[in-house]
C-alpha cells in the first residue's frame, strides 16, 4: 500500500511548487509595470525634448551675410579714366588750342580676388595733352605752350585728383602722322624746377632727344 506520509509529501510540495509561480508571475507583472511606468515619465520630461537649432531660430544668424570675398588677392598695375576730370582738361585747353585732346586717368593698382572681383587703389593721376604744331624745330615756341598748358592742369578740382603721389602731364607735339614729339612732364619736377622758365629753356629741361638704336 502506498505510504501515506508520502502522499502529504507530495501534496505540501506541489502546493508549496503553485505559490511561487504565481510569486515569480507577480514580480515579473510588476517589473514590466515598472519600466512601462518609467518610459511614461522620461517621455513627459522637459528634458527630453529636443532644444531648437540657433542657426535656424535666430534672425541674426540668418540676416548674417556672407564675406564677398574670400582668401587673398593678387595686385596687378591698372589704369581707371576719370571722365569727368577728361571733360573739364579738354574744355579749357580748347578755348586756346582748338584741336587739343586731352585724356585724364588714375594710375594705381588692382587687387583680383579668386572670384573674379577687383578692387582698384589709385597711386596718382596722370595726364594727356596731344594737338597740332607748326614746327617740331621751334623749340622756343614748343616751350611756351608747356607754360600755357601746366596752369590748366593744375587748376582742376583738387578733390578728384587721386593718390599719394604726383603724377605727371606728358605733352604731344603733332606735326604730321609721322612726326612728333612726345615729352613727359613729371609733376614735381616742374615745381620744383620748371616754375618761372619759359621757351626753349623750359623745352629742354623735359625733352629728351630720341635716340636711334646703334
């Protein structure tokens, strides 16, 4: 016959086997209550929203504009007219030489960006004179049309006269289409040195004779 005290046994310990089941499937219940609980909660916090890009937000960053040039640049000499100085040498040059052509221009230096953009920096404004003469011989009046043509020049608007330095005003004598004389005046010199000379002294203070290649 079967033992009864085994019987008991048995029964104590499936009963004992059936309560912790259910306490293991009531701590796994409660753990997986827990975390959904605390996923909840992280989800509702202000610190887990996503701060805003600056960059987007802020007017000022995207008012910003940008360089308009970049790197550096390369300097190359130039020249830039000033029309408006061409207009008024020639004006007053015509009133007593009447086919006198006078041209004005800043001489200075491009700097040519990477982009293809220049900026020009005037060094000093130049300059020039060119009408008809009688006789390229006639030194002494060749000299005095140099007297007439400095005060002209140098009573143009001071303002517009650009850069640093003094330029120079350089004077052709036309004969025919293959004779003349090209002399240039440079500015300072002639305060310097040309002031109260005239004719054929003035002449050869600035004139220097061509040279044939030997």
């Amino acid at each position: 016959m079967p033992d009864k005290r085994n019987r008991s046994t048995q029964s104590t310990f499936i009963k004992n086997a059936g309560n912790w089941i259910i306490l293991l499937v009531i701590v796994a219940l409660a753990g997986i209550f827990a975390i959904q609980a605390n996923r909840k909660a992280d989800s509702q916090s202000p610190a887990s929203t996503p701060l805003p890009d600056a960059a987007l937000t802020d007017p000022a960053a995207e008012a910003t504009p940008l360089a308009t040039h970049a790197g550096q640049c390369a300097y190359t000499w130039a020249y830039q007219a000033i029309p408006s100085l061409t207009e008024k040498l020639t004006s007053s040059l015509q009133t007593f030489i009447p086919d006198a052509e006078a041209l004005v221009q800043d001489f200075g230096e491009d700097c040519t960006y990477a982009d293809g953009q220049k900026t020009f920096s005037p060094l000093e404004t130049d300059f020039y004179v060119r009408f008809h003469v009688a006789d390229l011989k006639d030194e002494e009046a060749l000299g005095n049309w140099i007297v007439q043509i400095m005060p002209r020049v140098f009573r143009l608007p001071a303002e517009e006269v650009k850069g640093p330095q003094l330029g120079f005003v350089e004077i052709t004598f036309i004969q025919s289409e293959t004779e003349k004389i090209v002399l240039h005046v440079p500015i300072q010199k002639y305060r310097e040195q040309g002031v109260g000379r005239a004719g054929k002294d003035l002449f050869r203070l600035f004139y220097v004779p061509f040279a044939a290649p030997t």
